[in-house]
C-alpha cells in the first residue's frame, strides 16, 4: 500500500509507482496532509465527495483547504482555501467543473475547479449543513441542517421552497431517490415522508418498524436504482426497505461485536442493474423463514463476520442459497446442463422461451454464467498494460462519442482485442460490434473483453477465414437457407442484382418477439444438410488462465498487412524524427534570430543614446538660433510696420482715386440714362410722326381723290419733307463735330491726369479696364434695345412704304401730267444739290482732317484710354443714314433718284469713316494695354 502526503503542495501525483490493492483490504493508496510548519500537524479530512463518473473526487479538510483528485489523471490540485471548515460536499452538478461546499458559517458556495473562482454563494441556515443533495440531472439541490431543509435551484442559485419543522423533531437527512423525482425525508422519529420534487405532494409515509427492533435512524444508504433503502443507527441490526412495497421486508443482524453503525453504502455491481446486490456467491443467508408470516422474529438474517467465503461443495455441508424464484431451485436434470452458481442450462432456456427475457435483477449474472466467462485477470492485465494499439490511436476522430468515459472504455476493449489477435486490428466493422457490450459493461471492463472474446469465438465462426475479402462459406450459408425458406425474396434479390456481400440496413419499428419467434422457426424447419449447425462448431467457453489463441485467419494476408502498416509507421516515424531535426535546426536558427535581434536591438539603442546626446546639442543651438531670429523678428516687426504705414497712405491715395472714378462711373451712368430717355422720347415722338404722317397720307389720299387740283399742296409738303430731311441731316452732322470736339477734349482731360499719376496708379489699370467693360456691357445693351426700337420703327416704315406704294399707283396718272412741268424745274434742282455736294465735300474734309489730327494726338501721350462710348455713338448715329434718306417718298420720281444717289455716297464716305475709327480704336486698346503691363512690371 503506498502513502502519499500533500504536504504544503498544490499539485503532484496521487501515486508514483503503479498502484495494486492490498491483499486483504484492498487499499489502493493513503492520502495525509501534514504541514511543515514549526510544530507540524495532521490535517484531518472531514469530507469526500466523487463526481458522476468516479474518476474524480473532492475532499475538504477543517482548515477549509479543498483537493480535487484525479484518479484516471493520477493529479491531485488544491483548488480552493475556504479558511473554515467544510461540513458537506457535492461534486455531481449538471456542469461537470462545479462542487458545492457547506461551510462552519451556515453558508453553502458553488466554487470551478478550472478557474478555481467563486460561481455562487447561498445563504438561509441558521445551523451547520452536515448533507447536501443533488437531483439525478444536476438542476436542483437540497441542503439538511439540524432545524431545516432547503431546495436551490442550481441554474439560477435562488432558494425554491423550504421545510420548517417543529423544534421537537429534529430532521435527520433530506435527500433525492436516484434516478427519480423523489425526495425523502427522514426524521430523528424515524418518520419518512416521500415528496414529488416539483409539486412537494407528499407520495407516501413508510410504517413504523417492529417494537421489536425498533431503531434510531442515524443513517442511510439508497440502491443505484431507487427501489431499496437501508437504515441503521446505534445498534447491530440493519433495516432494509423495499421502497417498490413500501415496507420493511428484511433486518439484518450484524455480529455482537457491533455497537453501531456510522456509514452506510452499498457496493456497485456490474451485473445487477442498478440493485447493488453483493454476487450471491459472497453472500451466506444463515436462516430463511417460511414467508406466510412476515413478523419481526421471521424477517431477522444473522450475518457472519469477516470476509465471505466461497460454500464448500459436498451435498453434506451445502448451504441452501436463495438467488432466484423458489421454483427455480430443484435437482439437476444432468451433468451436461450444469452451470457454475448452482444455475441449469435447461431450465434457463425454459425461461428465456417463456418470458423472453431474463429477470433484470439476475440478467447480467445468469449471462455471465451461461457464457462461462473465466474472468482472467492477469491475462487482461497483461493485454491492457501494453495500451492503446496503434490502430486505434485516433478512434475518437472516426468514431467521436460524447462520453470521454465510454471512449476510453472503447479504445481499450478495442486494444485488448487487437493485442490478443492481431486480425482485430484490422477489422473495420469491430467498434461497431463491441459498442453495445462496452456500453452495456462501462463498469467491468474484464467482462466486456470476455463477453465480446466469446461472442467472436462462437457466434462469429468463419468469418475470417478469407479476409480481407467478405466470409463466402457463411454468406452461401445464409443464401441457401433463404431460398430454401423464401425462393421469392431471394429471387427479388438476384433480379436487382443485389447478392449476399451488399448489405443494405434502415432502421424500421419492429417487434423483436416476433423476430425472435421467426428465428426459432427457422432453426427448427431448416433440413439438416443446409442447416447452421452442420457448419458450426458447438459452443466453446474461454479458457481459465490464459486466452485461447485465435488464429481463424489467412496469417500470411495479416502479417503481410501488419508488415506494411509497421513500415508506413516506421516511414512515418522517420518522417517525425526528420521534421523533429527540421523544428530543431528552426528553434536554433530563431534562437540565433533571437540573439541577433538582441545585439541589433543594443546597438539601436547606443544609436538611440548617441542620437539624443546629438539632440540636446542641436537643441541647445536651436535656442541661439530661436533668439537671433527672435532679434530679427523684432527689426522685421519695425520695418513691416514702417511699410504698413506706407502701404496705408498709399491705400488711401488709391480708394481716393477709386471714388473718383466712381463717381466719374455715375456721372456716365446717369449721362447714359439722359441720353437713353431722350433717345426714348425722340423715337416716340417720331412713331407718333410717323402715324400723324400716315393719318395724313390717308386724309391726303381721301382729298386727292376729292380734289386733283391740290397738287400744289402735295409739291409744297414734299419740300417740306425735304427740308426736314435736310434738317435733320444738318443735325447729325452737327452731333457727330460735337461728339468729335467732347472726344478731344475728354482725351485731352485723360492724357492731363496720366501725366500727373505716379506709377502707384498702375495697379488700378486693370480695375478701370473692367469699369470700362461694365460700361461697354451697358453700351451694348442700350445698343440693343435702341435696335430693337429701330426694328420696331423699320416696320412702320414699311408699313408707310406700302401704303405709298398705293398711292403712289393712284398718282401715276396725274404723274404724266406734271411731267412737263417738272422738266423745267429739274435744272434749278440740280444745281441746288451740286451747291449742296460741294458743301458735303467740304465738310467731310474738314472732318478727315480733324480726325487725322486727334489720332496723332493720341499717339504721343504716355496713356490712351479708348473712346468706346463715342464711337458707338458715331456708328449709330450712322446707322439710320439711309432709312433717313428713304422715307422722302413724296418727291417726284426724278428728284428720288437724285436723293438716293447722294444717300449712297454718304453711306459709303460714313463707312469709310467707320472703318477708320475702328482702326484707331485698335491701335489705342493695344497701347493701354502695352501701358498696363509695363506698370506691373514697375509695381513688382
């Protein structure tokens, strides 16, 4: 037996060398905790608790310190220190990492042992929980003190319901039936109640026990399956009850030496479904009453001492033992029916025909019986201490089971297997075939490798013997047998080609007796020469000792496989120790990385050092040379300042001259506005000239037509046209040598104020080009809207014209008569208009020579701005020359002519003129702006 202290660790080995139980105890391992203090102590355990699969445990000391022990793990870890004592402990929670613990101050904590923090803390006792009990699925708990008990609701850790009790009648324990939705309460009385967890009815109340044996209850101890409970206290009697019945149906005397009991627990069993009988072997019933009276004397069993010895087997000193029903014990039929335990092979059939089952408190056992199993520990000792096959290293990434218990069971049955033949370890369908016997036999692994050992042995004859390829013996077996029985499905069979190696399975609701009930028919219709049992051996147990060599197999198929597999894995070993040397070399190379990242980083950070020493003495200059620039910030202030006041009286000079050429702006403007109304007003009062005209032409017509002899009015108002004609030609002339004269004097005023402007003024050259581009845009649009009310005029012109061509159609008689007349008057006309030529000659003259003077004028000054707005004014006023010259359509046809010859030549000279102003214009604009950027050449 090894010992293993805890000392002041907080991890270590449970045990360091394998552990094998002691051989009359069977203790495993003895764990204490001392301190290594000054004066050293013992730490006593006050409480134990296992989790739901029994690979681990949790145990608190009075000092509070709380040890999570790994038995699969072979760890132990400290992971908690409550500072007081724990008086109960539950590690079977619904999350698997979480225990409870009730502590010395009435309180119950929910603690991870993973994280090792606090999950929970519940409160609610005014006295010490000594029990703590959890529902089979986790969510709920129930905590006993001495006055009360209390139900938690473990997902949320609030308090559901609780149970108060009178003072006089103390609670003795509170605890879950397992497997069930029961709570039982019992009392110091001896009272215990039954309740419904979720509605806390109360089922039902168990009878008080004989007088006779009457005992206190102090403890108590449940089946894994809910259906018996035993209680005992201070005395050597034993009450077990059935829970089912709801009576006491057995007391159990324990020998004179017993004084009382402490602890109650029953043992686990593989094969006794959750009962938790002992295997009847071990146990020796000393008395059995008749079973008509059921008083306190009939129910009593004196138990002996000590360990339980196997009966002796001679007739004279047998024991009668009671294992199953009454009527199942009897004499044997014959030698070849006997099994071990005193069970018959026939009866047993009997039995299994009739019921068609075997009762499930005896199942596993009469299994065990009927397969002979050996139950060679040594021998599978031997097979596990090898370990996982190779082959069924990654079981758990083919076949993934949630149960990390059930897998290991599974990977080790399966290693078993393959270590005991080596065929198994290349037989794909095997994890299928041994999961429901490892899933039914979790618990005694040495019983599921003899069972599945077994099922392979006998039921599995044959099939091996052509692998890798499918069993042909047995699946031309199985085919005859079908065609003997059910010709029709075995030929529906071959017509979709499906023969005996395809296999074809759904899961379909059944009835398995009626199966059953097929296969027993089957065995006994089927003739002898295709029948199973003409090719299968008879049945064929284990051998005792050591396991029977299984060698059914082509051997040389399996070693050859064997050999291959040892090479890939040879190869693949190969494989790793290469990429083992390649991570190596990796680590030494990044270590050498590592270190040149190192110096590398030193070295930057000397630079670094060096870089800030070089700083501070760049800073340090910075300084000097922040001051000299803050003494040349200084003077640059005083002369910005000296050349802001500059710039400022400068400014002022400026806007001085930007307002006068406002005002200059206006003063045209409204010069323009005076010109445009008054140009407005003439070209109404000459529409309305124009329909006085035609009202008169109309009152003409009307008295010519009454009068023919007023023609001497009609000639008198046609020199009245012409002289108005001449009038207003005198007029424009006049206009255009005021307008000539304003030019001059305005160029004069502008080449006065040029030679005055310092070259400051050429700044605004530009800002005077744009007023003069305003006033060109004004221009143009008075231009426009003055040949708008041309067109407009035009039209009532035409208008006229029409007009007079009717009457001039109604004068064309009276024209021949007048002719004459007209002839000798034509001579005094025509020297009229040579004087009048001669006269327009010499003033166009004069007016060549007055231009001609002004543009040599122009070009001398050192600026020139461009008399746009005369000029405009010029052209205009030459625009209607020949309309002018039209509208004389009273005259006589001879002086029209004359009048529209001397029109045309005063178009073509006023054209001449105009192209030559224009030239003029040009040549100045392009001056100015030569004249502009020269003064930005000086500014800059």
């Amino acid at each position: 037996m090894q010992s293993t202290d805890l000392g002041n660790k907080e991890s270590g080995k449970i045990w360091h060398r394998k552990p094998s139980p002691a051989t009359r105890d069977g203790i495993i391992v003895n764990i204490i905790h001392n301190t290594s203090d000054y004066h050293p102590k013992v730490l006593r355990f006050l409480n134990v608790a296992f989790d739901g699969t029994g690979d681990c445990l949790i145990a608190g000391d009075h000092q509070g310190n709380i040890y999570v022990f790994d038995l699969y793990g072979n760890r132990f870890n400290l992971v908690q220190r409550t500072a007081q004592a724990c008086t109960a402990l539950a590690f079977n929670l619904r999350r698997k990492s979480e225990f409870l613990v009730a502590l010395a101050d009435y309180s119950i904590k929910c603690f991870d042992t993973v994280t090792k923090e606090l999950v929970s803390w519940m409160r609610g006792h005014e006295s010490s929980v000594f029990s703590i009990s959890v529902h089979a699925s986790g969510k709920y708990a129930i905590t006993t003190s001495s006055d009360t008990a209390q139900l938690w609701d473990l997902d949320t850790f609030q308090r559901k319901r609780k149970l108060n009790i009178r003072q006089s009648v103390g609670i003795q324990k509170v605890f879950f039936l397992p497997l069930s939705n029961t709570i039982l309460s019992c009392f110091k009385d001896n009272s215990i109640f039954a309740w419904e967890c979720d509605t806390l009815f109360c089922k039902y109340q168990l009878p008080a026990p004989p007088e006779s044996s009457s005992i206190l209850y102090k403890v108590f101890a449940v089946t894994r399956d809910g259906r018996i409970l035993a209680a005992g206290g201070k005395s050597n009697h034993l009450h077990l009850w059935c829970l089912e019945a709801r009576q006491l149906f057995r007391i159990i005397q324990m020998p004179t030496k017993v004084r009382a009991i402490r602890h109650l627990e029953f043992l686990p069993d593989s094969f006794d479904a959750g009962s938790n009988q002992p295997p009847p072997p071990l146990v020796k019933v000393i008395e059995d009453l008749p079973k008509n009276k059921l008083s306190s004397s009939d129910l009593k069993r004196k138990v002996t001492s000590g360990r339980v010895q196997q009966p002796a087997k001679s007739r004279e000193s047998k024991i009668q033992t009671r294992i199953l029903k009454q009527d199942l014990t009897g004499d044997f039929e014959s030698k070849k029916n006997e099994l071990p335990d005193g069970l018959n092979k026939k009866r047993l059939q009997i039995l299994l025909k009739g019921y068609g089952e075997y009762p499930t408190k005896y199942r596993m056992f009469i299994w065990r019986s009927l397969l002979q199993l050996p139950e060679n520990h040594t021998a599978f000792s031997t097979l596990i201490d090898k370990g996982t096959h190779v082959a069924f290293l990654n079981l758990q990434k083919k076949y993934p089971i949630k149960s990390r218990k059930l897998l290991r069971v599974l990977q080790r049955t399966l290693s078993a297997l393959a270590h005991w033949s080596v065929i198994f370890s290349d037989t794909p369908y095997l994890p299928l075939l041994a999961f429901p016997f490892v899933k039914l036999f979790q618990n005694n692994q040495l019983i599921c490798f003899e069972v599945i050992a077994t099922l392979i042995i006998n039921w599995c004859q044959h099939w091996f013997e052509y692998f890798p390829n499918p069993p042909i013996n047995i699946l031309s077996m199985i085919e005859n047998v079908l065609a003997f029985h059910d010709t029709e499905l075995l030929q529906h069979f071959i017509d979709h080609d499906i023969t005996s190696q395809f296999f074809f399975h759904h899961r379909n609701n059944l009835d398995i007796n009626v199966v059953i009930r097929q296969v027993y028919h089957l065995m006994e219709t089927t003739p002898t020469d295709i029948h199973p049992d003409s090719m299968l051996n008879v049945f064929v147990a284990l051998t005792k000792g050591q396991y029977p060599v299984f060698n059914q197999y082509p051997k040389f198929i399996v070693d050859y496989q064997t050999q291959e597999r040892e090479r890939i894995r040879n190869d693949e070993l190969d494989y790793l120790r290469e990429r083992q040397t390649v991570e190596d070399m990796q680590a030494k190379v990044d270590q050498q990385r590592v270190e040149d990242e190192a110096w590398y980083q030193k070295q930057e950070l000397l630079r670094k050092a060096e870089e800030t020493r070089r700083e501070m003495l760049l800073q340090e200059e910075e300084k000097m040379i922040q001051q000299r620039q803050r003494l040349a910030a200084v003077k640059r202030e005083l002369k910005v300042k000296e050349m802001h006041l500059q710039d400022a009286a400068r400014r002022r000079f400026l806007k001085l001259q930007q307002d006068q050429q406002e005002m200059e702006l206006r003063r045209l403007d409204d010069e323009i506005g005076r010109k445009v109304y008054m140009r407005d007003r003439e070209i109404a009062a000459t529409a309305r000239e124009l329909e006085m005209r035609q009202l008169e032409l109309e009152s003409q017509k009307r008295l010519y037509e009454k009068n023919l002899t007023e023609n001497q009015e009609a000639v008198a108002k046609e020199m009245r046209a012409d002289a108005d004609a001449y009038r207003q030609k005198v007029d424009l002339e006049e206009h255009m040598f005021h307008k000539l004269i304003e030019a001059g004097e305005t160029q004069s005023q502008k080449t006065q104020k040029v030679i005055k402007e310092n070259l400051a003024k050429a700044e605004q050259a530009c800002l005077n080009t744009d007023w003069q581009i305003q006033s060109l845009h004004k221009q143009k649009c008075d231009d426009l809207q003055r040949n708008k009310c041309y067109q407009e005029v035009a039209k009532l012109l035409r208008e006229n014209r029409r007009k007079e061509i009717e009457i001039i159609n109604a004068m064309v008689e009276e024209e021949a008569k007048k002719w004459k007349e007209a002839e000798g008057k034509e001579f005094c006309l025509r020297s009229a208009k040579k004087a009048s030529a001669l006269s327009d000659a010499s003033r166009k003259w004069f007016l060549k020579q007055e231009i001609n003077a002004t543009v040599e004028h122009a070009e001398n000054p050192c600026h020139k701005e461009e008399p746009r707005f005369q000029n405009e004014q010029e052209d205009s006023s030459c625009l209607p020359r020949t309309s002018q010259l039209n509208d004389s359509s009273e005259m006589d046809p001879s002086t029209q002519i004359s009048l529209n010859r001397r029109a045309v030549e005063w178009d073509t000279t006023g054209q001449n003129l105009i192209k030559k102003v224009r030239n003029l214009r040009q040549r100045l604009a392009a001056q100015a702006r030569h004249r502009c950027q020269t003064a930005h050449l000086l500014a800059a």
